[in-house]
C-alpha cells in the first residue's frame, strides 16, 4: 500500500477513536452510573474504568511577602516559583474574559470537556491547515495539577506526553472536576497556577512583573498581553525588544484582543483603541530573599528574620522543610520592623560613622515588655562582595590578611548586630555592671549601701603573678578605676553613675559571680562563645569570674538592648522577636508570632535598678540620689525620662552606651568586627550620640512617661553594724558574724597587717552593711604594715578575674 493512503487511513482511525473517546467521556460525565464497558471496549480503551475521577488540585509554590510593621511596606519576598495567589474578585474582568478568549471560548458551557472544540482541533489538525489545541482551561488545570502534584519525575514526564491514553485521563478528570468546583473557582485556580514567563507564575506575579499593577487594574490590552503568554512564555518575550520576541508578543496580544471581541467581552470601539496601545513592559522583577531587600538598610533585620525563621520547629522538623515552608507557603509577614525607629538609626549611625570604615557601628531597638525589635542598623551594606572584583579590602586581623582573608566591609551579609553564624559578638564593658546590681538587690543590698572604694581593690580573685592586672607580688587580681578621682565612699547610685570599678568587684565578691552571671542570663545575655557557654554552665566555675562584672562576656547590640528592656517591663524578660503577624496562604494567624515572656526578676528588684540607672545618663533617680554621669547629653537630647549605661574595654578596644524609656530600649556597641584585639581606640564621641539621638528620634511627639518609683525597702534596706573580730582567730570571728546575721566568707590569699599570722586582720565591709549580706574575712600573713596593695589598674594582655581567662577588664 503507498504510505501516502496509510497514513491517510491511520489518521483517519485516529479521529474515529478520539471521537469515540471524547464521547465516552462525556457520556461518563453526564451519567456517571451507567455501565460504559462496552463503548469503552468498542473505543479501544478498555481501562477506562480504572481511570481516576479524583483530582485533589494541590496547594502550588507560592511566594512568601514580609512586610514592615506598618503592615504596607514591603521588606522582601522568599520564593522559588514568583506567585502570590489572589482571589477572582480582585482580578479584573478584562483579565477573565482575555484568558477565556485565547483559551476556551465555550468555557463556561461545557462540562471540562469541550466535544465541539475537540472535533474541530481533530479536523483542523487532521486536514493540515493548522495545529490547533483541544485541551479546555479545565483540561490544563487538571494537567496543572498532576504535574505540582507529582512526587514521582515519570508522573511529570507522562502529565505532558502527546498520547491518547493522556488525553483521556485529563478528559475524564476535568469532567470530574466540573463536579465537584464551579466554573468561577476553576478559573481563579487556573489564573494563579498558570506560568507567564521570566519566572512569574499566576497573574498577580504577571502583572506586578510586566506592569507594575496589581491585577485588578488590568485593562484590555495588558490583559491580553498576559494571557496570550500560557500558550508559549518563552517564546512570547516582550521584554526581547532586540529580537523576535516583542513583535511577536504584539502579534499574539492582538489575536487575543480579537478573540475578545469575537466572544462579546469587549465592543468594536474597545478593540480598535486596545489593537491602537503601544505595548510597554516595565520587567519589574520582584526581590528575592534579603539580599535584595526593597530597603538595603533592612537588610540585616530581614536576615535576622530569615535567621528566626529557621531555628522555628512549627515550620518543620528539618532546616530544608523550613525553607521550602518559606519560599512556598505563601506566607504574609508582617515584622517588628519600625520604619521611623529604623530611618533614624541609620541616619544616626551612617552620621557618625559612614559605610566604608572597617570600625562597625552597630545600633538596635527592642521594646519593653513584648521583645519586637524595632531597628537594626550598622556602617555597613548588607550583601555578598563579589569574589571575582571585591570591594572589601584584606581584613585589618593580621592574621587573616596573612591567609588572605577579606574584611566585612562595605558589604557583609555577617550578623553583627544578632549574632550566630560565627559571629559571638563583642565585650560591652560596663554596662554589665547593671547585673552585679540587680544580683545584689535580688539578695537584699539596698541602694544606699556604701562602700569606700580605693583606687585599686585586692579581690579574692585570682590573676597571674608579675601582671599588671595583679597584685604587687600576689596572684590576686586588682582592678582598678580609670582615673583616681573616682575612689571614695559610694552607694549604688553615684557608683553606677560614675561606673566605678572598684566598687561593683567586691559588691559582686559579696553576692557571688556566679549568681551575677545567672542574671545575666534571665535578662537576655546569651553566651555564644563555647569556652564563656560551659563557664556560665558551671556555678563553680562561674563564681569565679570575678571580671564579669566589667563586661568581659561577649554580647551583641541585641542581646544587651534586650537585657536592659527586660528591666523596663518591670523585670519581664521576652525573647527577642522580628514578627508581629504571621498568616498562611488561607490568611489563618499563628500563634508563632506571639510574644515569649516570663518574669526574669522581681518587680522591685528591676524598678530599684532602673532608679540608679537613670544617674549614668544625666537623668535623676526618683529619690534624688544621683551624682556623676559618664553620658549626661542622653536625658538633655532624648528629653524624656532616661535611663542606661557607658561601656568601655581596656585600651578602648569596644565603646558601648544603652539607653531606654519605658518604651524602647536602645543599645549601641563600636567595634571592629574582624578583630576583636584591635589598637584602634573605639570613640563615644561617636557611639553615643547615635544611640541616644536614634532614641530621642523615636520618641518625638510622644508623651512622657516616667519610671516607676522604688518602694523604700531596696533603696535603704535593713543594715547592721558589722561587729569588729580584728586579731581574733577565723574560727572566732566566724561565730560572732554568723551570731550577728551574716554571711561569711574567708578570702584565701593572706594580707598584711599587724596582727598575728592566721588571725583576721579585718572584714569587708567593716562598718555596716545589709542584714544576712556576706562579710569577708582578710587573713593576716604576720608581716606588719601600714600600706594596702596597690597600684595601676589592669592593661591590656591581663588576665583578671578568673575563667574565660583571655579577655582584659573593663574600664567604664
């Protein structure tokens, strides 16, 4: 036989069995219960029974968007396929009418299956006048489906191979389907599933991307652009205006603009002036990830949300679920982000130290009482420097330019300013003075307790022979203040206030290190670096770290924000949180985004400390008692009741200030992020002003609203006389302080005095102090003399105040 007939008799047995199939279906479909073997059998497809008549329509990739707290402006968007699903009310009718126009005309007549149409594409296709589809809306959403519904790559390859057995099933799924959705809902899951190009899929991602609109501003033209894409969005390229692309976009976008009028959507007059429209596309690629956040300044927020995000457990049990959580869940975030908080930080800090230096300063925001953070900003563009041409230079680490190594400015994407990822953070000096406060109070040391404060303390701590950081011919650690000045009697007020080191040490000797550390810990410090992590574990080894007073412990501008707004909600701490909203793709809240808090210290405890820390910051405490000041601009600048604390390294190496209201706690630390053991003094001058103008900033127009007033009970307390036991043996003197009410400790290194060896040579305190507060017992080593220990305060390369054991002290 010529091939020429055969083909002719094969193509016409093909439309005789298509034909035959198209009516099993129908049949199918108009009367379910009836037994169809037979015309099954005579079509040639005698599975057809088996065939499904269940398609579940599956919950496709969708784009997560993360906005800013004022719930409009829009940070980033996570995704792996760019789609926002919209319901069919807010897609404009043109948009319809043009997707039913270029691909199903009797859409809304038939039954998943349009038999006239299949006919007609059998007949066309056969006769060779042109390739014609016969796949109706619903048909390729069921193809859709099974392909975003596969778990197995064959059933992706078989939901788009050319056969009849695959037809078939689709017509007997979208049959199917008609009975279970209606013609409206069938449309809007097409319309947000559809692929349309350069990565968008659905028509929200479609007309954001080539209009700048959201699809319910489409008119006739664009609508028609859009939907001419599904039938080729890579061949149909508008943006391909050097090429074939655009023109035959036009091309397409007419055709559909006359398929419009063909089916009445639009008049005579709406397709003469739609075919008129100059086609412009503005290929407004959305961001993805936070990398290319809308604000480069949010960057690093939004990387500490993303960071968030993925140590969450209630967004699956493994790191890769959670991403895929983000990126396709089609999630609507709305952050703790303040726009206003955030705009004046990064002014306040690019002010004093512009993007480019290789020191860092870091600013954030936390509020009281709920943990959202506010603001996160530094000197620095958040992003990855291209390897191939870096911008960053060698780092400034001598180590690490020796190995090649690249510095973390002007662009980083390192969380400086939160920590994690290898980033511990930096030493904030004394601001960690706050928690030996608290640590005493919480054991019932009073505001007004005095201490006459040297020049250089003899602690019980200890710290290597020869140093400067010990004693003259000792092991014992001697701190020391920074200058002479601030030696004499203080309470807490004036020694908070003035930040004298000399002061807090044996305050911290009386109520235990280890106690302080735990402090610490409930307000938010969290210790990132393993060897300060199993000392804070430790009680043992805690109590001995004597230098943690001074702020040897590495922390983060977030972390000791956060510590010092636990004591501005009354003592109630709260996890740091970057979320304030979280809904999933049905718009269902979590409760995820609920603040996490608990009562971290008493409320008196922390109203107590607040009162003497407003003296550091040029405020009053409520009971007068303030004297000194080592920031006295912040109360004058932020012009509201003001509280906090400086922090200086030895050497300068870190300069630190944290001030808040009852509103918003504000911290700042200048470090150099590359190398911690920098020669680089670090300058308040710059520090404090951008912490405290981003403060006074945020809180303009709004009313004043002071601290609350201490209760009389932790400002004066209950004191006693500490009854003299000089020259007495120790287990004497031990007897007759614990019959008083006290505590006793015996300080293990002997002291000169001219009473006899192994007898007390005095206590400390030795006038009075708080009822059941610890007094030490110094112990004569025999040698007569007149003069205590002394000397310079310590410098750096010391090793003071037991465990970590490689930081240097601290000065204010």
């Amino acid at each position: 036989m010529p091939k020429p007939r055969r083909r002719s008799l094969i193509k016409a047995a093909t439309l005789f069995t298509c034909a035959l199939l198209a009516g099993v279906v129908v049949a199918g479909a108009a009367f379910p219960a009836v037994a169809m073997s037979g015309l099954a059998a005579k079509a040639g497809a005698d599975s057809f029974q088996d065939l499904p008549t269940e398609l579940t329509v599956p919950q496709v990739p969708e784009a997560t968007q993360v906005f800013a707290a004022d719930n409009k402006t829009l940070m980033a968007t996570f995704y792996d396929e760019n789609r926002q699903d919209v319901p069919l009310a807010e897609i404009s009718p043109a948009m319809r009418d043009a997707m039913i126009a270029a691909e199903d005309h009797a859409f809304y007549r038939h039954n998943g299956v349009d038999v006239k149409g299949f006919m007609r594409a059998l007949v066309s296709n056969f006769t060779g006048n042109s390739r014609q589809g016969a796949s109706t809306l619903t048909m390729q959403l069921v193809r859709m489906s099974i392909t975003y519904g596969a778990t197995d790559p064959n059933d992706v390859v078989a939901a788009s191979e050319d056969t009849n057995a695959r037809k078939l099933r689709e017509m007997r799924l979208a049959a199917a389907l008609e009975n279970k959705l209606d013609k409206d809902q069938i449309l809007e899951r097409y319309l947000n599933m559809a692929p349309f190009g350069h990565g968008t899929y659905g028509v929200a991602a479609a007309s954001r991307f080539y209009f700048g609109k959201e699809p319910k501003a489409l008119t006739v033209p664009e609508a028609a652009m859009i939907a001419g894409l599904v039938k080729s969005p890579s061949y149909y390229d508008a943006l391909d205006t050097e090429g074939p692309g655009y023109d035959e976009t036009v091309k397409r976008r007419d055709w559909v603009i006359g398929q419009m009028k063909e089916i009445g959507a639009i008049t005579e007059a709406e397709k003469t002036a739609a075919l008129a429209t100059k086609l412009t596309v503005k290929g407004q690629r959305p961001t993805n990830g936070c990398t290319s956040s809308v604000h480069n300044d949010w960057g690093f927020f939004c990387d500490y949300f993303y960071r968030w995000w993925m140590d969450q457990d209630a967004f699956g049990s493994s790191s890769y679920d959670r991403e895929r959580r983000l990126k396709g869940g089609g999630y609507r975030i709305v952050t703790t982000l303040d726009p206003a908080v955030q705009k004046a930080a990064h002014k306040n800090v690019e002010q004093y130290l512009p993007t480019g230096k290789k020191d860092a300063l870091m600013v954030a925001a936390v509020e009281p009482g709920t943990g959202r953070v506010r603001a996160l900003a530094t000197n620095r563009t958040f992003g990855l420097d291209d390897p191939a041409k870096p911008k960053n230079p060698l780092s400034s680490n001598p180590k690490q330019k020796d190995a090649g190594m690249r510095a973390t400015y002007p662009t980083t994407t390192n969380p400086l300013l939160t920590g994690g990822g290898g980033t511990n953070g930096y030493q904030a000096g004394s601001t960690f003075k706050m928690f030996t406060m608290v640590a005493a109070l919480e054991q019932g040391y009073p505001l007004s307790h005095t201490y006459n404060a040297p020049q250089r303390y003899p602690s019980k701590y200890s710290a290597e022979a020869g140093t400067e950081s010990a004693c003259p011919g000792t092991e014992r650690w001697c701190p020391g203040n920074d200058n002479e000045g601030m030696a004499g009697v203080h309470d807490m007020w004036s020694a908070f206030g003035r930040s004298v080191n000399t002061y807090f040490v044996p305050l911290e000797e009386r109520v235990g290190a280890a106690k302080v550390v735990d402090v610490g810990e409930r307000l938010g410090i969290r210790f990132r670096e393993p060897g300060e992590a199993a000392v804070a574990d430790d009680p043992a080894q805690a109590d001995g770290w004597g230098s943690f007073t001074l702020g040897v412990s590495a922390t983060t501008p977030l972390d000791l924000a956060n510590a010092y707004a636990t004591l501005a909600a009354d003592g109630r701490h709260c996890e740091p949180i970057p979320v304030q909203e979280v809904k999933d793709h049905a718009g269902k809240a979590l409760d995820i985004a609920k603040p996490h808090c608990e009562k971290a210290v008493d409320p008196e405890v922390a109203r107590a400390a607040i009162d003497a820390a407003r003296c550091p910051v040029g405020d009053q405490s409520a009971y007068g008692r303030c004297r000194g000041a080592t920031e006295a601009d912040a109360h004058r600048v932020v012009n509201h009741p003001v509280a906090g604390k400086t922090g200086t390294t030895d050497s300068e190496r870190t300069a630190s200030l944290v001030t808040m209201t009852t509103t918003l706690s504000v911290a700042g630390i200048m470090a150099n992020p590359d190398w911690p053991e920098t020669t680089t003094d670090m300058d308040h001058d710059k520090v404090n002003p951008a912490v405290y103008e981003t403060l006074a900033d945020a809180m303009k127009g709004k009313p004043k609203k002071d601290f609350p007033k201490p209760g009389e009970k932790l400002v004066y307390g209950d004191q006693r006389s500490v009854p003299s036991v000089t020259c007495r043996s120790v287990d004497d003197a031990t007897s007759a302080l614990r019959n008083a009410g006290f505590k006793v400790e015996v300080d293990p290194n002997r002291v000169a005095s001219n009473c006899p060896a192994g007898t007390v040579a005095g206590t400390d305190p030795d006038g009075r102090t708080v009822s059941g507060g610890v007094v030490m017992l110094r112990v004569s080593n025999g040698q007569a003399t007149t003069n205590r220990p002394g000397g310079q305060a310590p410098t750096e390369g010391a090793t003071p105040g037991g465990p970590p054991g490689d930081r240097p002290g601290r000065r204010n």
